[in-house]
C-alpha cells in the first residue's frame, strides 16, 4: 500500500505531520511525501522543510491521497498539473483525504461536488462555491473521500482512517504510543466556543483563505 502525502510551497506543517504520524503505522504500508518536484519544500513559516520523496509523476496511483492545507494552496487552486495528478490518483485510490484548506484543492478538482465535507473553519463558504457540502464536523466521511477540519484535525482524521484501514486496535495502539489524549488549557477550538471578538480579529486578519 502507498500513502502518499503531498506537499507543497508554504503548506502548514502539522497538516501533513499530523497524519503522516498517525498512518505510518499502518502494517506493510509505505508513507511518504510528494510534491511536484523532489526535495525540500517549505512550510507556510518559511523556518521548516519537508523533504518530499518523490515527483507526482512517479506516484501515478497511491492507495490513499493526502492533500494539506495552507497559505500556499491559494496559488494552486488553478494548478492543472496537480489538480489533473489529483483526479487521476482519485480514480483509483481506495482513500481520497485532505486536512484543513486542502480540501479547497480536492473541490477545485471536481472531487467534492456533492459530497459532504469540511474545511477550516475561515473556508466553509469557499468550499461550498466549489460544489460541496460543507459542514463544521471535525472529521467528515462521504464515501471514500475523508475530509478533517482546521490543522489539528489532521491528526484525529489520520487516527480514524487508520482504524479503518488496519482496525480499531492498530489505531488505539497507536494513540496509546503517541500519548494523544488531549486536553487543552483554553475551551477556544472552534468559532462557537472561542470569545466574539476573538473570532471576528481572525477574521479579519486571515489572509490564507480565499474569499
């Protein structure tokens, strides 16, 4: 099995961390980083590299496909050699996920319309002009395309794909070695439980999401 993870300039880091965590410890399965170009590729900060493996073209049909999100998926929005590698990886892949705006990416090319799906929350009305369903679930299942909410979703989305792929106690041996048992300081994670005036100041100064 194949689990390709893509990267691309300026992605956010734990988009793809996350769940690169989380399915590498899928039995027999080899995990790694794509991009259009091998080498380091930047993260949205500019201060962290991921060294993707190998080119899109030499991973013409992963068995799952994870797609990021960041500031950089903006200019790849009418990328038509990653959105044309997107759909025809989908056309045969057994999973097709994204964590955070890299669901905007999968919409862009056609996979999502229709289907119900989530995004970062500054990206719901975007994703919805491009076809799909949106809704504020952390991890959303529509068929084989799995979709996981802003940044540390990632990581419950990995988590849960994983349980799917190689059952429910591969995945809780997994949580149980990463220690991933959260609890939070602050009772701030989503715009319904964050104060007003905090999510209104994110809106207003977020410069990632297309609008």
């Amino acid at each position: 099995m194949q689990i390709a993870i893509v990267l691309f300039d300026r992605f956010t880091a734990l988009d793809a961390v996350g769940p690169y965590e989380m399915l590498s410890g899928v039995p027999g399965a080899e995990t790694f980083f794509v991009a259009e170009r091998t080498g380091a590729v930047r993260n949205d900060r500019g201060s962290l590299r991921l060294v993707a493996e190998r080119s899109l073209g030499e991973v013409p049909a992963p068995d799952v496909v994870i797609v990021p999100g960041g500031p950089g998926q903006s200019a790849r929005m009418e990328d038509g050699a990653l959105l044309d590698w997107l759909r025809a990886a989908d056309a045969t892949s057994t999973w097709t996920a994204s964590v955070c705006t890299g669901s905007l990416l999968l919409a862009a090319a056609g996979l999502l319309t229709g289907r119900r799906a989530t995004s970062h929350w500054l990206a719901l009305g975007t994703l919805e002009r491009y076809g799909a369903e949106p809704t504020g679930e952390r991890v959303v299942f529509d068929g084989k395309y799995v979709t996981a909410a802003g940044v540390s979703a990632g990581i419950d989305m990995g988590l849960t794909l994983l349980g799917r792929i190689a059952g429910d106690d591969r995945a809780r041996t997994v949580q149980l070695l990463t220690e991933y048992d959260p609890r939070p300081p602050y009772d701030a994670g989503s715009p319904e439980k964050a104060p007003a005036a905090l999510v209104e100041e994110c809106r207003a100064r977020s410069r990632f999401i297309l609008t």
